[in-house]
C-alpha cells in the first residue's frame, strides 16, 4: 500500500488502513524525533505552503515537519501572486500548479472563511489545484476539512486511551460560544474521523448551528457501518453524560455566509447570547471521566473554562504537539524520497 | 576560468564561455537534482533575496535552489529596511551591502517598475549594491534586465533544438497585448542572449512600443558579429514567417514612466486596443513549425491563445523550471563553497 | 556550568562566567564557520523569529545562525497570531508558549517602541512568555535590554583590544542628534556589560536625555564591584577626554512616552536641535585614540560624521558581524542538542 503521489483534502477521502498507516508512523517519529532514522527523509527537497490566511500554530507545525525531515518548507502568501479571476487578469491555476510541480515535493493550502464568498469555494480550489498538480496537495485547514487536525485528534486519543481501546468511546462533539467565529473545518473532520474508527458520536449545538448536511451523512454512514450511534442534542447540559471525550469549539451559524461574504461581527454577537453553552468542571462532572480536547487556539472562559482547559484529563498540548508527527508522516508517506 | 565572486546584472556584461559554463552546469545539475553531487555546494551557506516587489515564482524557485545546495535562501522585503534615501534619514546602501557581505554568501534583488521613479533607476540601485558587497549580487529581475530569465530560455532552446542547433535559428521576439503591463526587463534579456548566441532576432510590435535604444544598440551588434540578421516588424501577420521560437510577450509602452511614475491602469488601457496582437494558431502556421515560449506567468487569451499556450510546441513548463537549474548554476560557481 | 534552557533578556542577568563562556564560544565560531565543528549542533532543529518590530539586521542574522548551526529559524510575526489582549479575544501567551515549546528548540523575542504602550511594557511580555515557556526566550531587542547586541560589542573589544585588556578601560556612551528617535536597549546594555566587565564607564547627553534609573543603578553597582568610575558629563567635547572606545548614538528623551504612546515625529524634532552632538574627527582627537563603535544602522551626519564612522579605528562591521557569532553561542549553549 503507498500513499506516494496522494493529496490529502479529508480523511474520509482515505481508507481506513490508509490513516492508520500514517498514525503509526506517526507514533513512530514521535518516539526517534532527534534519532536520524527519518532526517533524510525530505533531503533537501521544497514544500510550499500556501496561506490565503495566515496562521502561526499550522505554519510553525509545517515548517517544523519538513525542517526535521531535512527538507524546507516556503512560507507563501498567494496576495503576491498573480492568480487569474472572474475579476482580474493573471496565471490560471493549470499553470501555477504545473509550475510548482517542477520545483517542489508537495504544496499545503490554507483557505477559511473570510477569504471566500461562500461555504465550499475553498475545497474547490484545493480540488482545482489537485487536479493539476503533479505533486500532493494537502489541506493546511480549508473552509470544509482539515484533515491533519483530525489525524493529531486521533493520535491525541491513541496515546490516551489506547489504539484499540478508541473503537466503541464516546465522543461529544459540543459547541462552544466565543468571540472568534470559528471554522467548521475542525469539527467536520473530528466526527468525521472520529465516526471512521469506530466511536459513537454526539453532536450538541444550540438550534440552528447545523454544520455541512453532507457532512452529517457521512458521518452517520460512518456510524452505521461501525455499528455505532450517532446523536444530535440541544441541551448543553445533558450532552455530556457518558461522554469518553469531550471535544468542545466554537462554530459559526450557516447564515454566517448568506450575504454573499463572511460576516464576522454579526456571528461574534450572535454568538456570545449562547453562554450557557461553555465547557466546565460541572459538566465534565456528567461524563465517564472524559478526556478534553480541543485544536487550538483556545479562547478561555469562553468554549471552556481554565480549569477544564488546565485539567490533568486536557489532552490539549499533546493533540497540538501531534500536528507536527502527524503532518511530518503525511510528508514522508506522500512526497518522501 | 572562475566564475567566484561575479555579479550578475545581465547576461551581456558576462562572455559567452562563461554563459555556456552557467548553461552547462545547469543542464548536469538537472540529471543529477536528487544525487548527492552538488548536495553540498552551498553547504550552510546563506543567500538573501531581496524583494521590493514581491514574487510567487522567482522567490520560489531561488528558495528551492538554495535548499537543493544545501543552502538557504532568506526572504527579505527592504520595507522593513530604513535605507537612506533623498527624503529620508536611514542606513547606506554602502553600509547595508558591507554587513551584508559579513552574513551571505550571495544576494539576489527584484525591483521593477512600479517601485522606481524612471526607468533605469532599479538598474542603478543595483549597481550601488554590487559596488560596495563582498559578495555577488544576482538580478532577479530589475527593471532592465533578467538574467536568469534570459538564461532559463536559453536553456529550453538547448533542450529542445540542440546546443549546437541553436545558432542560425530565428527568434520571433512579438508583443501581445494584455492586463498586466509587464517589464522591459525579460524580452530585453532575451533579445541580448539569443543574438548572443547566434539567432537571427524579429522585434514585431505595435508602432511606439519602443524598448530601450541601448539594448537595441547591443542586439544589433550581436547580430553583426556573429553575421545574423536584426529586423523590425510592425505587422502581427508576416512577422511570424519563417520563425523557430516565437516568445510572445506584453510589454509597456515607454510613455507609461512619463509623468515620473509607473502608470498601470492607463497602459493597460492602451494595451489592450491591440486586440489582433495575439499569438494564436492561425499565426503559428506561418512559422517554421517553431517552438512557443514565455517566461510566465501567462495571460492567457491575451498574450496568446490557450491553443498555443497548450500546444506540444509550447515549451513554458520546462523553461520555467530551468529558472531553477540556471540559478543553482549561478549560485554555485559565483557563490558556491 | 551548563547553559542549557537558560532564557536570556539582558546579559545582567548571566553571571560573568556564562557570558564569557559564550564569548570564548562565538570567537571559536568564528574561526570555526565552515568547518564541520558546529554543524550539527541545531541539527534540523527549529528556532522561532517573534518579530512585533521587524528588523532586516537582526533577522538576517539571526537567521543565518540558524541556519550555520544545521538547524532553521522561522520567521514569525505576530500580527497574524490572535493572543488575547485586554481588549481583544484570541489565545493566552501560557498556551501560546506551551504549544511552540513542543515544536522548537527556542524563541527569539523582539518587541520595541512604537508597538507598546509604555516603557517597560516589553520587558514584561518577554518575562511572560520565560515563565511559560519550556525551552529557551531569547530577546532579539527589546525596549529594556538588546543582550545579543551587548555581546557583540564586547566580542569586538576583546578582537580589538585583547581580552585581558578591557578591564580599566573607558567607555564613552555619547548621545547623538538623529533623526530614527532610538530605543534605550543598545545603550542600556551596553553600560551594563561594559561595567560588568570592568571598563570605566561615561554617559554624556544633552540635558534631560537620562535612561532608565534602575539601569543606572545597575551600572554603577558594577563599576563599585570593580573598582572602577562612573561618570555623567552634559558636555559634548570634553566627555570625550581619555576615552578608548567610544559608541556613539541616538537615544530617545523619556517623555517621549508620556501621553500613553511613542511619538516618534516630536521626538525626532527635539532631538534634531542639539546639533553639536555629533561624533567627529575633532572630538575623537580628544580620545586616547579611541576605537569607534555603533550598533548600526548608523545616522550618519546625525550621529557620526562619515569620516568616523569609515576611519580605520571604526570597528562596526567587525561587531554587526559578531552578532552572527555570539548569537550562534548562545543557541548552541542554550539550545544545542
């Protein structure tokens, strides 16, 4: 089984045996990290990234993965590049992906909210430029999926609760209020993965926060093929009983995007009525002891509270650490010498 | 014959053994990209390159050189620089290229039209540069002239035509119009490397889209010397007769510095009457069954048809990628450890 | 005496011992450059670049340290980071901190003026994220302290006037007129190490330029602890009487923060006025044939006269370079392998 050659736009996308190949190897770096078991692995060969939106935690983790791999990974910023659009002249995508095809091993995109007019146009252009490269692109987060933060979610509960204790966990995929509008991104990839091995799946959300209705589906599928349940509640209380894991992020309403962009202020007011819906040590109190999680950046006080957030159950440092193994074994299993 | 130490402004100033040399090793340097041989070249060694414009493709691929010697090559913006200049206070050009020279082994400069009051302003800061650094600098591109452009082309000719065939061809050097009101710097870098080495060269442009004399001066000598032939055409049809590499290209008219800055919208505007000035497949049949190219990015529809563009003649992916074997070129014998 | 994960904000805080381990290391580095001794010492390690002020001087240094030492340094702004602020929403530094301390080896810091609110302010963030981190801080400059420049000072004294002679030695620290309104951290580090390591120390500025009083303080305590003076003149010839080495620059006056803000153009005018503060052939005459030094970018005309600044006693180059040195000493020392 290789994965040489493949692009990384949803893990769903992946089989199964596919993601548990690069959560080994993944485990596996993690253990030799300074050894020189992997230090050739990228010698000297170039990852672009690309950042339509800027990002600290998914560049530091990126750039990180091919330093330690031996490789380099170019901080790109596509505003300096002259891409053709409805509106303006410039290269179209066919030319800039077969370009940069010649000179590097794999290209990472990052496209959010604010930089597309509508749910959905990101994972078009990461398609777009799957189609025409000739190396793999991989979702450095895009307004659907963000595949690498689902692989460091699973690797979080790999070395928490044990490879082949995650099978048949419950997950409470819980939102949270915040002043940060957040992505769908995160959490469409938690259940989706999260579904794919084999864990019942909650999805608590005050009444009008549906994420993806395709996305929903296949998580369900997910289920049903595993035998598992999944749920959907709107009680911020009752949501945590018997949770095993309690994933807990703001997510934007889907109105968020009707005019036609990205209303950031009106979500953020909107938002914040909710907050009853916050992540505490009552709640957690409802679950099987659960582990807490989340993809970073945080904001405290307001998806969770510090004591949650600081808890010895947070597994939050170790899921952010993950980034970095998880995203250094896509490189070597998909652009690898 | 060392090449150690020596600027690169354009590729006139340079003889033709030591281009042939840079070509040469270019070419080695693409069969043995991923073999250790030149792994060590710039062996920790770091390469600045300095952009006050930006660029996706040239920062790319002088990045992705650097690391494939085993270098580095940092990304600059002299924004972020206080240089003395007539208005205001800040560091000499003298100052800056001698620390410079203290921490690099090469510096790389891009500075076109839009950031300079006249044209041959760019030409002069890099000049100051180069007269006060220890070390090489390298044009990546200035308003007058793109060496490393110039040479990447003429490595696509040896590739598809033969090193030894390339002399006595013709060059179609064709304007297109279009959005993107593009340098003097890559067509004149053009002109003087391929009459360099031996081509017959066809200027066809509309009637006032005059280059710089100077450079016109240097082609036409070129010409004589090597006993070629240097012509004029003002007619998008007949122009292509008999041509073996057509590199068709938009160009600024020399009233758009007039009033002491670069004035995009209105070029544009007066470019784009042109409209019969395209290289399509009708005016490709003219030719003698000639390969097309372009230093991209493309405006595709404009500049040339997608046809063309697409075309099995077409040669632009491999010149584009042999900015990168050309540059490692450069990099090792002017910079190299 | 082991250095590892020591942070570093001011050259006060190491003992004399650990500074002068780090300056007999960076004069090894320094003959040792291209050899293999170092090369693997960062061995695809990754050091975080904080700019909240860029700099090209200290990145590039910086940078290429990295990069000489086989590791990599990121470069980081953190205008694209949410960290939450009292009026903003985003991530705690704690949790900011935590995380990057599971991707690199260490963090440089560099935060001055114009970016806060009040002297001081940038102290206290650096001191924030020394508290949380895991691995090494390191301030590229900040509004108390540049340690990383003060080293580089001393490594040119000890090239230039031999280790063992810099004790009893007389440093002029001289006020300049300029106009880019200077950070207090050059000149206050530099007292500091100059009278830790045993040099007399004066401060001559116009009236009402005074720095930090607990700085002073601090400085004079060294110059008891050695034996040596301590002298403020407001007189700009006669400060220079004895003097060996001189360091010439501009300094901003304390109120320049007194409405809350750094207001660098009425800072810049007051600072223009005092015209005969300037560095010249006549007063260097004075000297005991002082070296001149300068943490560059120099003012120059404002701050030294070009004859000074390029005579054969002036040694900035030597120190702009030290700082490539010193800097490697202190990642190898604090955050080698």
């Amino acid at each position: 089984m290789s994965l040489k050659g493949k692009h990384l736009l949803c893990t769903q996308d992946w089989s199964l045996d596919e993601l548990s190949k690069i959560l080994q190897l993944a485990e596996d770096m993690k253990k030799e990290r300074w050894s020189n078991k992997y230090a050739q692995v990228l010698d000297r060969r170039t990852f672009f990234m690309f950042f339509y939106n800027p990002s600290v935690r998914t560049r530091q983790s990126f750039e990180a993965a091919a330093t330690e791999l031996g490789g380099h990974a170019q901080f790109l910023e596509p505003k300096s590049m002259r891409l053709k659009t409805k509106k303006s002249a410039g290269e179209t995508i066919e030319d800039a992906a077969r370009v940069m095809s010649r000179y590097a091993c794999g290209i990472g995109i990052r496209i959010l909210e604010d930089k597309i007019g509508a749910y959905g146009e990101g994972h078009k252009l990461l398609s777009e430029y799957a189609e025409y490269a000739d190396i793999p692109i991989v979702s450095m987060a895009h307004d659907k999926y963000h595949p690498c933060q689902g692989l460091a979610d699973m690797q979080g509960l790999w070395q928490h609760i044990g490879r082949e204790n995650v099978k048949g966990k419950k997950l409470l995929q819980v939102w949270g209020h915040g002043a940060l509008a957040r992505s769908w991104c995160s959490v469409q990839e938690s259940i989706l993965i999260s579904s794919n091995f084999g864990m019942d799946v909650t999805m608590a959300y005050p009444e009008g926060y549906d994420v993806d209705p395709e996305v929903i589906a296949k998580t369900k599928a997910n289920c049903e093929a595993n035998g598992r349940k999944f749920e959907t509640s709107h009680d911020p209380q009752t949501c945590y009983d018997g949770a095993d894991v309690v994933y807990s992020r703001n997510w934007m309403h889907a109105d968020t995007y009707q005019d036609g962009e990205f209303q950031k202020a009106k979500e953020v007011e909107r938002a914040m009525k909710h907050n009853n819906w916050i992540c505490d040590t009552d709640k957690m109190k409802r679950t099987n002891n659960a582990l807490f999680t989340h993809p970073m950046p945080i904001d405290r006080g307001h998806e969770v509270s510090d004591a949650v957030a600081s808890s010895d159950r947070s597994i939050i440092y170790d899921v952010a650490e993950n980034r970095l193994h998880v995203q250094k074994a896509i490189m070597a299993l998909t652009m690898g010498a």
